[in-house]
C-alpha cells in the first residue's frame, strides 16, 4: 500500500469516527436540550455531522479499495452526491420546521431578546 493510500484510508476512518461523536453527541442534545429550537440545533448536528462527513469518510475509503474494482468509482460519486443533497437538504428542512412552529407559537422561548420574525408580521 502506498503512502497516499494509507493517508487516504486514515483520513476516511477518522471522518467516519467523526461521524459517529457527532450522532452521540447529537442523541444526547436530543435528550437533554431544554426547548424545540436547541433540539432542532441538535438534529441538525447529528445530520450534518452524522451523515455528511461518514459519506465523504466512505467515499475516501471506496476511492483506494482494491476489492471494489471500477465499482469504487461509482461508490465514491454516488456517496459525495448523497453528501451534497443531505447538505442542501437539511438546512432547508430545518428552516422550515422552525419557521412553522414560531408562526404556530409552539415553541415560545422564554425570554426573547430580538424576534425579527414578530417584528416582520407586525409591520
């Protein structure tokens, strides 16, 4: 194996363990943060976190595998696209979901420094 090769491969294995701290850390967010807006801020890092990085830590490792044949391409492709689309994806979703329970008033956050949202509807 190659210097490169085994640069590669620790590099994958260290995103993926990366991956899976940022889901333990998300679970544990999930569980204990005090509202629903620092709860989404939690399942957002654990989708980010937890999704993004280990598919780009795969993609690595599939890129210099030998097993894999010309197969290794199309892993590496299919898992930086699947990467992309959660990173676009999330962030909206999440977006959304906030923004539907503050004009539902759900999720009053006690106490409210600047609420631009409010400011905006009263005008």
């Amino acid at each position: 194996m190659l210097i490169i090769e085994e640069i590669v491969l620790g590099l994958g294995v260290v995103f993926i363990t990366i991956g899976a701290i940022c889901d333990l850390l998300a679970s544990i967010g999930l569980n204990k943060f005090p509202n629903f807006y620092v709860r989404m801020h939690a399942a957002t890092i654990g989708t980010i976190g937890g999704a993004v990085i280990p598919l780009i830590g795969v993609g690595l490792i599939a890129l210099i595998s030998d097993q894999l044949g010309t197969y290794k391409y199309m892993v590496f492709g299919v898992s930086i696209i699947t990467a992309l689309l959660i990173m676009i994806a999330s962030p909206t979703g999440t977006h959304i979901l906030a923004n539907a329970a503050h004009k539902a008033k759900l999720a009053p956050v006690q106490p409210k420094v600047v609420d631009k949202l409010e400011e905006a509807e009263e005008k």
